[in-house]
C-alpha cells in the first residue's frame, strides 16, 4: 500500500468518527425535548367547571347574645414596696407579715443620732437669719420721717432729691399758738389744785390779765429761804399774738397767788430728724403748716437699705431650706406606710442594718381587686365605663362573681395587624380570689331571647336576604342580582337586631315560614371527576361572608394573646 491510499484511509477514518458524535449529540437534544414536554403537562392543573347552587334553611328563633370575653390576671387594688433611702440600722419594727396597716402609720425608725447636731445647728442660724431680716424690716418704716412735736413748721431744711444723713434736721417745729408758765405757789396750797382748773395770769410788764388752766402740778415741794416750801404749776395760756419766751408774768389760782414771777415757755418745740444715710424722696408738708405728733412729714429713698433688706431675706431663706432639709432628712429615719392594706412581706426586723434603697416590706391594698383586659379594635367603641361585667376563676370552681369597667384607654397596641386597647375592670366582692390569680371575663354587649333569627351567611349586602318564592314574605321581594338565584328564590330587604357569630336577629322583612337560601359554591375537576365544596355543611358564600370570616380569623389572632375576643 502506497503512502497516497494511506492518506486517504485515515481521512475517511476521521470523518466517520465526526458524524457519530453529531448522531450522539442530536440523540441527547432530543431527549432532554420530551423530559421538559413530559414535566410540563405532568405539572400542568386539572381544568375545573364551577357551578353555584343555593342551601335552604328555615327562619327559626333563636336567643342570641352578643359578648366580649376573655382571660386576665389579678392585680391588688394598690400596691407599694416600703423601701428606705438611707442606711441605718433600724430602732423599732412593731408589725409583722399579714397585718393590716393604715396609711401614716409608723412601720419603722432608724436611729437617727448622727444627725441631730446638724439640726440644732440648722435651727440656729434660721433663728439668727430670721432675726437679721426682721430687723432690716423694721428698718423701712426710717424711710417715713414723723414729726414728734405738735406746732407748726418753722423752716425746712432740705429739698427733694437731696441725700440726708443719719440724725441730720430736716425741719423745725414749734408750737406758738399756746404758752407755758411755770410758776410756784404754797405747797399746802398747791396740794389742792387740780389740773384743767381755772387760772388768772398777770403780765408783769403791762399788768394785763390773761385766762389759763393748770396743765401740770408737780408732786414734789420745793424748800425756799426761811424754810418755805413750794411747788411748781404749769398754767397753759392761748397766745394772744404777742406772747414770746422773754416775758414774765404771775399767776392766781382762785384766792392764791404765786410767790414769785415765771418766764413763758413754748408748749412744744422741736426739730424733725433723719434716722438714716437716705435721700429725700418726698416732702409731706410746707412751712407755716401746723403737723401734729406721729404725722407723715418726709419720705426717704434708700438703695443700699433696699439692697441690705433682699441679702438679709436671701440669707434667711437660705436658712430656711437648709432647716427643710435637716427635717426631710429626719424624717427618713421615721418610715409611715404610704397606703391602708395588707402586709405582704417582710424583709428586715428591728435591730437589724439597711442599707440605702432597700425593700424593706410590701404592702397592697385589698379592699377591691383589678384586672385589665385587652379588647379587639372592632369592638372596643362597644365598651364604655360603668358596663357589668361577669367573671370566673378555675382556681375557684363552681362560683361567679361580678366585675364593672372603670377605664377604657385610648391607648391601644398593635400585634399582628390587629389593635388591642386595655378595659380595667374592678372586683369589690373578691371572696377567694388572690392577686396573681388568671380569671376569665365576659362583657355582654347585648342579647335577644326568642327572636326570630336567620343564619349570619344568609345576610347578603344592602341588609337583604333570598327567600324562597313559596315563602310567606315572598310578596314583598324582588328579582335577586345572582341569575342562578331568580330561579328559586326572590330578594327581600330586612332589617337586623343584636346578632353573634352564628345568627343575627331579624327585627322586619321576614317571618316563620320563610325558607331562606344560602350560597354554596361547587368546584369540579373536569379530569379527576373530584367534588370541592365550600364551607362546612355544604359551604357558605365566600364572596358574601368575607367580613365574617375576617373577623373569624382576627377572634383566633386575638385568643392566641389572650385578649378579649367576641362571641
């Protein structure tokens, strides 16, 4: 064999091996077609025929209640852990576990001697601090300047705005319109003068006679030369004009007669003072105007008083706080129960140490019991405070008692799409019953005893219902929407009463009698030959019924938290 047929025998070789793997290659494809084909009509569903046929059932009576029930637990009316805010060791317990106590009463004192010395002290300085201000207070009634002398004002020293000093004159006052004289008569005579008595006085250098009175009898004689003992009256004259202190004159009263002459004095005089470091704020009165004693004259302004005055206040309520303090912090050695009630534990007894912010007993008030119930959104505008509620405990079989809504919060909270809100409910005869103890409740929001009532499936939209034509209330129907319906059956419109999860009274429209129709939807498979029906029984109208089943399965969310739930 040549190299030339060689050649060609390895060519034909080659290509008879391409052409199995193509063969090969295209046998797969194929293969892998008709699993895709065969996995598609395998998964691919039945066709199925629905059809929709009617149930009847009669109008019967029925009673229904309407109610909101659930589960929860037990709380004390009040509740208080009695704890102390500082350390010590305790003095006096009297109390024991299971005792009542009332509100104020004293349940324990701690020893309370590391404070005392700070308390006297406290007291001192606000009794110091109260002193300083009190006195500073006084201290405003220098700003009004008093005359202390009855006349008329002479001059006026000083003008408004001007700064005073302490003691310095601010005017002067002087009495002219009556003059004294003091003159001596017998002693054994003037014994028997009385004051307001009549008297006549003789000017010595016009011997004209004046009318007076005695003003002043003094109690004590006087020893002349010769042993002669006399006593000294004042005689009070109207000044006539001409009066002044430096003329003299004698005096009679009835048949006795002065021993010797008496110069005339002023009745009053005097000068009108500042009694501080001030400035003038207001002038009361004008020259030549008569005052009297105690009368208002100047008004004085004084900053470094009024500065004085608030230091001294600030000070005496600084001491004030500080003594509040030391007696709050007295008090904390005396621990009274916050609340009347039952104690429930005890932790510490007398002659034993706390230490700060320590429990030391628990106290509740079990003059009524609580409980909080978690009600539904859909029915919580249906509970309103004062309703009845009727309750019962497995851990007190066989017995109810009798609850009543006190709060119903505004505050709700969502879980799993669905808003509870809290209803407290009080419990005033609680016998058996305990704190911590699960009970279950039952609201009843309204209820119907032997009305007539229809399936709650029946209930169609617009409030009406499908009776059979044979019906007595047939008269009044129309031709119902559902064309598979007008057959059988005519609509009536009805109105409704209180109703449950089963039946929903029927104030108007229908009557015994009546067959009312309810739909049920079929679903056949057209290859299996197999039968879906609808709801239990032959199957409600899942169209019709949405909103209850709706609530259905919000009744089951709400009974896995167990919250109230509607029956």
């Amino acid at each position: 064999m040549d190299n030339t047929q060689a050649t060609g025998m390895k060519k034909n070789k080659k290509k008879g091996k391409i052409k199995w793997i193509v063969i090969a290659l295209l046998l797969l494809a194929a293969a892998a077609a008709a699993v895709f084909f065969l996995r598609g009509k395998k998964t691919k569903k039945p066709a199925q025929n629905v059809t929709v046929t009617y149930e009847k059932q009669a109008v019967e009576r029925h009673d229904i209640t309407s109610a909101i029930t659930g589960s929860g637990t037990l709380e004390a009316a009040n509740s208080y852990l009695v704890a102390t805010h500082i350390e010590g060791n305790i003095l006096t317990c009297s109390f024991e576990e299971g005792d009542v106590v009332t509100k104020d009463m004293v349940l324990y004192t701690l020893d309370s001697s590391d404070i005392s010395t700070n308390l006297e002290q406290a007291q001192i300085s606000y009794r110091q601090s109260q002193r300083s201000y009190e006195k500073k207070m006084e201290s405003i009634e220098d700003l009004n300047v008093k005359s202390e002398h009855s006349g008329r004002v002479l001059d006026i020293a000083v003008a408004v705005g001007e700064e005073v000093k302490n003691g310095q004159v601010l005017a002067t006052v002087r009495d002219t319109d009556y003059m004294h004289l003091k003159v001596s008569f017998p002693a054994d005579e003037a014994a028997n003068f009385a004051e307001g008595q009549a008297a006549v006085v003789t000017m010595d250098s016009t011997f004209e006679t004046l009318s007076g009175t005695i003003y002043d009898i003094s109690p004590l004689d006087t020893v002349l030369a010769g042993n002669r003992l006399v006593r000294e009256v004042t005689i009070e004259v109207k000044n006539p004009g001409g009066l002044s202190t430096i003329q003299s004159a004698s005096a009679a009263v009835g048949t006795s007669e002065s021993v010797a002459p008496g110069s005339f004095a002023y009745k009053d005089e005097g000068t009108i003072v500042s009694g501080m470091n001030a400035k003038i704020k207001e002038i009361r009165c004008k020259e030549g105007d008569r005052v009297e004693k105690d009368a208002l004259a100047f008004v004085l302004e004084s900053e470094a008083l009024n500065d004085e005055i608030q230091a001294a206040k600030d000070s005496f309520r600084n001491a004030e706080i500080a003594l509040q303090s030391r007696y709050d912090q007295l008090d904390k050695y005396t621990i009274k129960s916050p609340i009347s009630g039952t104690v429930v534990d005890k932790f510490y007894k007398a002659g034993e140490s706390t230490e700060a912010n320590k429990t030391l007993c628990s106290i509740y008030d079990l003059s009524y019991l609580v409980m909080t119930l978690g009600v539904d959104e859909l029915d919580i505008s249906n509970i309103t405070a004062g309703q009845e509620v009727e309750l019962t405990a497995e851990a007190v079989g066989g017995k109810k008692y009798q609850g009543v809504v006190t709060k119903v919060s505004v505050a709700g909270t969502s879980s799993n799409g669905v808003a509870t809100y809290p209803v407290t409910i009080r419990i005033d005869e609680g016998e058996g019953l305990r704190p911590g103890m699960t009970v279950d409740a039952t609201i009843v929001l309204n209820s119907a005893s032997d009305v007539l009532a229809i399936p709650a499936a029946a209930l169609q939209r617009g409030n009406t219902v499908l009776v059979t034509k044979d019906s007595p209330s047939a008269a009044n129907g129309t031709k119902p929407r559902d064309e598979a319906a007008a057959e059988e059956f005519v609509s009536v419109e009805v109105t409704i009463g209180a109703s449950d999860d089963e039946f929903i009274e029927i104030t108007s429209g229908l009557q015994e009698g009546d067959q009312v129709g309810i739909r049920v939807r079929n679903r056949n498979n057209q290859q299996g030959g197999m039968n879906f029906m609808g709801m239990m029984g032959g199957g409600n109208n899942r169209n019709n019924n949405r909103n209850f089943n709706r609530n259905n399965n919000r009744n089951n969310n709400r009974n896995t938290r167990s919250g109230g739930s509607r029956s």
